[in-house]
C-alpha cells in the first residue's frame, strides 16, 4: 500500500500544527487511512529563506527520500506572516517586500509544479493580525513598543498571495479575510498572541483546507482506503477481507 | 534533507492518536524539526490480521514508497487489546489465543528486525481494561450483558506482549501496569470508555513513548534538527545561515 500524502509546507503556524487541537493533527486524524499528513513546518522563516532551502527540504535523490519520489496528492503552502514583518520595526530581519514575496511564492508553486505536475498545490494567505495583542507577546525585544506585524501589512500580502494563486490558476485560502468574517471576536477567539492560532483559530484553517481539498476531489470519502475498515470485516470469517 | 521516521503501527488506539491531545501528534509536534511520524493504525486489527497485511502495509518496492525505503529510527508496534477480546462474548472474532498472539508479535518483530535490521523496534502492552465501563460503551450488540473485555484477560495479554519483547531483546512499554499505577482514578483519567485513552491516557502513552526513545538514544536533542532553527539564524545577516 502506497499511501498518498498532503505536505504542510509553511512558517510557526505550520510548524505548531501538531500542538493540541492543530489543524496538522486533525488533517492527518482526518485521512488516518488514507492519507499521510508530511509536516515540514519551519518556524520564523519567510519566503525569502523558503525558496533557498527548497532544494534540501524535497530532494530528489534515486537513494529516495520517497516522500519526495512519488508525488504527494497535495501541497499547502502558508507562508506570508514572516514576509509581512515591517522593515522599520523590530523583525525586519524577517520582512520581504511585496513584490518579492510574490515572485519567490510565484516561484516555490512553480517548483513544485514542475517537480509534481500532477499534485494539487494550495496556498493559504497569512492570517489576520491583531496589532495590539502584538506588542504584548513580542518575540524579540522592541524598545520603539511599536508592533512588527500590522493586520493592515497581512492584508497587503493576502491580496498578493491571492493575486498569486490567480496567477498560478491554483486555488488559495483567504484566511486572512476568512478568520476577519469569522466572528467579531476573531482577534482573541481565533489568535492566541495576535499571529499564532488558538484551537478555534487551528480549526477555521483546518475546515478551510478540506475544503479547499474536496472542491478537487480529494475528499475521506473518495480516496481508497488503506486496508479493510472493521466495519468491513465479516465478524464470520474475518480472514476473507484479507485474501 | 532525508528525515527520519518513526512509525506507529496498531490498532485504533493508534489509528486515533492523532486526535485532540492524541499521543500520535504530541509525538509528531515533538519531532516537528527532527523525524517523521508516519500513522500506521487499524481500528478493530488483532495481530492475526496485522500479519496478514504486513507486507502490504510495509512494502518492499524498488518504485518505493521511500518511507519503506529508508530504514525508519523507529517502529511502535501496539497491538494485544483486540487479540484479548474473550473467545465466548461479543467480540469474539476479534480474538486471538494467547499462545497465538505471541508467536505473531514474534513474527512482527521478525519482519521488521530483517526489513530493517538498524531500527529500534518498540512493543507496547495492551492498556488496562475497566470492565464496567465496557458494558456502558459498546461497540456491538452485547445481548450476554457480559464486558467482551476484561482487565484480567489484558493483563495476560500484557505479560505474553512483555515475555516477546524479552526474547527478541527489544524494549516495551507496559502500558498495563503503568496506567494502573499512574493513579487510583486510572478507569476514568486515563480511560474514555473502558479501552481508548483520554487526553491523559494519550500523554502516558507519549511520555513513555518518548521516554524509551531517548532510552536509546533518540531524543530531539541527539537528532540533527532539519534545517537552522530561527534562533540559529544571524538576524544582521539571515542568508548566512542558508549558504
């Protein structure tokens, strides 16, 4: 059995998605037989860094990596949150202007189109930003106690990331206006420091991207199933659902 | 960057260990920069059909599936609590003889130890039963009114599990025993409905999981992490990090 696999490649918000509640471990609870969920998550990187560090996180090898030599069914992208640091203020060691942002995200879809044609490559914008809830849970020391990310800069790379996807003829997740209709609420129900996701805010990403999979078929119901389910046993003669 | 993996392969409690607080993701986040956790579960399999599946669950193909091909650090093998089922309740046909269920986890061990003579291969027991709650929880038709599981019958399971790891010189976690002495309330802090784990059967598990991994050697801190950490990067000078 060669199981499919979705590969969750993105920043800190990719990487926690295994934490409690995380939209990584429900999408693989999800697809427990039929899917394997690859987690490359990597926290506090932008776009910038992503596209240096392409080649090295899906080699191709002939020794065979495997995750990389057959194609996964899908690939998320969410990267954006990092890129859309402000360059005036505190993380602007992380900030990529717009129109590189852009060019690299136009990029990393390219690569994995060209390495996969037939996988499905999804983007997801960054999420909104709460900018007060940022100055009290800063990362790095702030002396101007001015915030690094503005909800008014996630919303300039959403729009790109968008544009993006447009451009790529890929499907996108707008979490960034998604969590914003969400609930009036959004900023404390759905972010838990003004970037990174509650469990409320983990489950909105984890809806949006099943069903952003399901519009191209990829749902539980229509990818086959790895083994007999119990349901399927003969109580019996067990041993007949595996001949 | 080739990863390294640890595979879970069990019945439903491993089929469900991705679920909110599951034991599967608190593993997967914990070596989110480090391994793979790859989901081997089957709700409802005995060891009897493990190994009839075993070669379809871990095939040997020169295509690869690369999770196969590359040697895995580790595989939890986590079966015993359908093999227990009593042979004369409800759940009969998920039950497998004692004497059985230890020759086929011997087998399972085989296969693994001659697949992949490098990796560490982990048993866990069977976890405690709560009679009573089996007859409040269950899963089929029960006309007898008799549990279809019982803590005494696991607890056989459990020494046969621990008398297997003994002989093929492997570790094993005796989740059995150690849930009992975790607390007095083990039926209901640790069990949801006399078989499955809560959140806080789901963290034993993992603690003992992670505590045997680092037993021999395989802690995050001993694991090269897959690519710089956010804390390793030059913030006057990111892209060194990446040359």
């Amino acid at each position: 059995m060669i199981r499919s696999k979705i590969i969750l490649f993105g920043d800190s918000i990719t990487e926690d998605s295994f934490q409690f509640g995380g939209w990584g471990a429900s999408l693989a609870q999800h697809f427990c037989r039929t899917a394997d969920v690859v987690l490359r998550g990597y926290s506090g990187y932008n776009t910038r860094w992503a596209l240096k560090v392409l080649d090295r996180v899906f080699p191709t090898s002939p020794a065979g990596d495997g995750g990389n030599e057959t194609a996964p069914m899908a690939v998320i992208v969410f990267f954006g949150a990092n890129d859309a640091c402000l360059p005036d203020r505190c993380s602007a060691f992380q900030h990529v202007p717009l129109h590189e942002y852009k060019q690299n995200l136009n990029s990393i879809v390219s690569f994995f189109k060209k390495k996969w044609p037939t996988t499905l490559v999804i983007l997801i914008t960054p999420p909104p930003i709460d900018d007060d809830a940022r100055l009290r849970y800063p990362y790095v020391p702030n002396p101007q106690g001015l915030p690094e990310r503005t909800n008014e800069a996630a919303g300039e790379y959403a729009r790109a990331c968008i544009a993006v996807a447009g451009e790529c003829g890929i499907p996108v997740i707008d979490l960034w206006t998604r969590m914003q209709q969400f609930t009036s609420d959004w900023k404390t129900t759905l972010l838990s420091d003004g970037l990174h996701l509650t469990h409320d805010g983990n489950h909105v990403v984890y809806e949006e991207v099943i069903g952003k999979l399901r519009n191209e078929g990829l749902s539980v119901e229509a990818l086959p199933d790895d083994l007999p389910l119990i349901t399927d046993i003969d109580p019996n003669d067990p041993l007949k659902a595996f001949m």
